[in-house]
C-alpha cells in the first residue's frame, strides 16, 4: 500500500538523505568488499605455486650424461627359464651368464661377446638362428641339454660344441669328443660355423 506524503510518521527530506546515503554507502562498500576479494588469490593456489616454483626449475643439465667407462665393471646376468626375444648381446662384456632353460624365441646373437666366466646354457631352447662368432668365454660353456627346433637356420656354435638332429626333426647340442673322450674345461676362443649332420 502506497504511503501519502502527508500521513503522520512522515520521513523528512533530510531523513531520506540520510537513508539514501546510507543505502548508497553500504552499496558502495558491498563493491569495494567484492573488488578487494576479486584481488587476493585463492589461498591454495599461493601455497600450491609456493610449492611448485622450486619444482618447476631445472637446477640440473638436461642433456643426456653416461656414466664413466669403467673396465672394472662386473655384469652378471641370472636370467634362468627366460623367455627371451630376439636376445642381442653382441659385443657384450658379461662376467658371469646363466640361461638354463632359457627359451629363445627368434634370432640370439652372442658374436663377439666376452664371457669372463661361466656361462651356461644348459636346457635352453632356441627357435632361431644362433650366433656365437668369435664370442670369448674364460671359463667354462654349458650347452648340454640344450635344443635347437630349427637346425636348418644359421648356426654359429661355440668351439667344442656340435649340432646332433634328432629324429623328430629338432636338434640338441652336444660337446665334441677329442681324444676318444668328450671335451672337458675351460673354452677359450671363438666360435665357428657348425655343420647341421
């Protein structure tokens, strides 16, 4: 219901100057309060970029770095009942190497790779070709029992060792006999082709 100017518990001019201003003012403080918010961060945002700046700077070279060559190196690999595919250690220095009944699915290349100890194969299986071309060993090669599904592919066996195929197709590896007795001891020396019989 609309108030008449002239009904009692009239407001004077200045009284409505008064709550003018003081609508005006509050309205006024309302923006100031909004304006001011609007320009101080999100407090987690400050901690996070707070967190992260020492982060985000790279303190060290990014450029690839290789450690020192080290002659003294000792690499021992213990990688027994493997599945191995397309295995390439050509050129490799291995201290010790173990691969019984490790299985070789594809090419495994060994060519002139150092064997400072033992290696041994004994059990393994090789679908593939082989190559153990002017591979080193220092110590002893155990081959025995290992088999070979693919006599027909390129074969190159460590000195001492021979392809013997069996009926079935398939071949197993064997030490050759020197003397009137198998070949016993260390193999030093590189590997040649071996002829499938």
């Amino acid at each position: 219901m609309n108030r008449h100017p002239n009904d009692g518990d009239q407001e004077t001019g200045s009284d409505l100057r008064t709550v003018g201003r003081d609508r005006h003012g509050r309205r006024v403080d309302g923006r100031r309060r909004i304006r001011a918010a609007r320009l101080v961060p999100f407090p987690p945002v400050v901690i996070a970029a707070a967190l992260t700046a020492p982060v985000c700077v790279p303190t060290v070279p990014t450029a690839r770095q290789y450690p020192p060559a080290n002659p003294d190196t000792r690499m021992r690999l213990n990688l027994t009942g493997a599945t191995l595919i397309d295995f390439d250690l050509a050129s490799g220095h291995v201290t010790q190497a173990n691969f019984d009944k490790a299985t070789f699915i594809g090419e495994a290349d060994f060519d002139e790779a150092t064997f400072s100890e033992d290696a041994n194969f004994d059990g393994a299986a090789f679908t593939e070709g082989v190559g153990f071309g002017a591979a080193t060993f220092t110590g002893d090669v155990g081959l025995g029992g290992a088999v070979v599904v693919n006599p027909a592919a390129q074969h190159v066996w460590p000195e001492g060792w021979r392809l013997e195929t069996t009926p079935e197709g398939t071949a197993h590896l064997a030490r050759e006999e020197t003397d009137g007795g198998p070949a016993t001891g260390s193999l030093t020396g590189s590997g040649g082709p071996t002829a499938v019989p």
